[in-house]
C-alpha cells in the first residue's frame, strides 16, 4: 500500500492528529485513502512521525502517530542561494529543483534586467506560492528540513549582508567552479534572464564574491541553480 507523507505546519508528537483541511482534501479526495491507510508526517524539525489514518470524515481526517525517527541527514554543506527573480514557472522550477538538491536558504532578488516587480499584496502570495512549493518538494525528496524561503532583496542589500565561508557569483568567464577552496557554508548568486550585468558582477566581486563557471556553455537561469548546486554537493556536500 503507498506511504503518504505529507508536512504539518505544526509542531507534531506521538498520538491523534486531526489533519489540516489542505492535507485532509488531499487525503480524502485526491488519494481518497481509507480507514487504515498508512501515514508518514513530518513538521521541519528534522524529525518524522509514522502512523496511520483512523477516520475519513465529510469534515475530518484523523490520524495517529505511533512510531518518531530520525529524517534524512541534512547535507553538511549549508548553502544560501540568491537567485534574481524570474516570470512564472521558472522561478517556480528553480525553487523546487533547489530545494530537491538539498539547499539551505532562498532570497528571490531585483536585478538591473529582472522583469519581475512584485509589491505589498502581490509580493506576499508570490512568498507563500514559493514555501508551497519547497514543501512540496520536501514532501517528494525525503527531506525533513523546509528550507527557508526569504521575502525578495535587492540584489545589493543581499551582497552586502549574506554570510559564508565561500560566496561565488557565476560568470562565463571566469575560474571554474571545481577550482574553489571547500567550504561548509556557500552562497550563490545566479543571475535573472538576460544575467547580470557586468557592473552588478562587478559589486559583487566588491563585496566578496569570487566569479566561477560551470562549463563552457550559458546556461538558462532556472537551470544555473541546478547544475551549480549539483557540482557543489558533489566537490563539498553529500553527493
């Protein structure tokens, strides 16, 4: 029978759980699982609860929690990935396969050529479309660790602020990136569609970062995340 796992925002323990509305519909209209259906939660704390469900109701969902473990180790190799803020799916993409490859924390930033302008309301949805999408991604990885989504930067305010043993900015032309001394905590910076321009590369490399590439060919935004991350986790992570 197939193991759900689902996250519960909410700090979880051993005994009933009545399941929040989203995971509940999931549950009961989407999977339409049954009274003794095995379950697996976990609430980002590291840790992971197995259980069952003991109830499908028209307006609830009971569980119980009867078994607490370990989650998957986090990688030893804490990454904070700045990526400039790009339309629709790709950013969506970007967040999701990062999350996947094991990253520590997001800032969606304004470029010089990020198309995106995002404000008050709008800019608050797009945060809680974005940490949906982390959970997602956890719920289908394994991992038991949300990374955290940070509200949208200024790329210059982020430069200046971000804390790491090892900050690299991609560029085309530059050292590659196996090339780097190994660090345990690592920041990205990986350009909007259209990249960076050579005067906010230029910042950068002011405010600490090192240029590095990947390869020989430009890669799209939404995949510069994934190749990058990808090589870092096989020279310092757990890969």
């Amino acid at each position: 029978m197939r193991l759900s796992r689902l996250f519960i925002d909410a700090p979880l323990a051993l005994g009933e759980l009545s399941l929040p509305e989203p995971q509940a519909h999931y549950l009961a209209r989407v999977l339409r699982l049954n009274a003794g259906a095995p379950l697996q939660c976990f609430d980002g704390s590291g840790r992971e609860f197995r259980g069952e469900v003991v109830e499908v109701g028209k307006k609830q969902v009971r569980a119980v929690l009867v078994e607490a473990f370990a989650g998957l180790p986090e990688s030893p190799l804490k990454i904070h990935l700045g990526q400039g803020l790009s339309r629709g799916e790709r950013m969506d993409w970007a967040i999701q396969k990062a999350t996947e490859l094991g990253v520590t924390q997001i800032t969606p930033l304004f470029s010089e050529r990020c198309e995106v302008r995002l404000k008050d309301e709008r800019g608050e949805k797009r945060l809680a479309h974005w940490r949906q999408v982390a959970i997602s991604a956890c719920e289908q990885c394994g991992r038991s660790v949300l990374p955290e989504i940070h509200p949208p930067q200024v790329l210059g305010e982020w430069q200046r602020q971000v804390e790491a043993d090892l900050k690299l900015v991609l560029h085309p032309v530059a050292e590659p990136l196996s090339g780097q001394p190994r660090p345990t905590r690592l920041a990205f910076l990986i350009g909007p569609e259209g990249g960076l321009s050579e005067a906010e590369v230029q910042q950068a490399v002011a405010a600490g970062f090192s240029p590095a590439r990947l390869g020989p060919r430009v890669l799209r935004t939404e995949t510069a995340p994934v190749v990058a991350l990808s090589v870092a986790q096989q020279l310092w992570g757990d890969f």
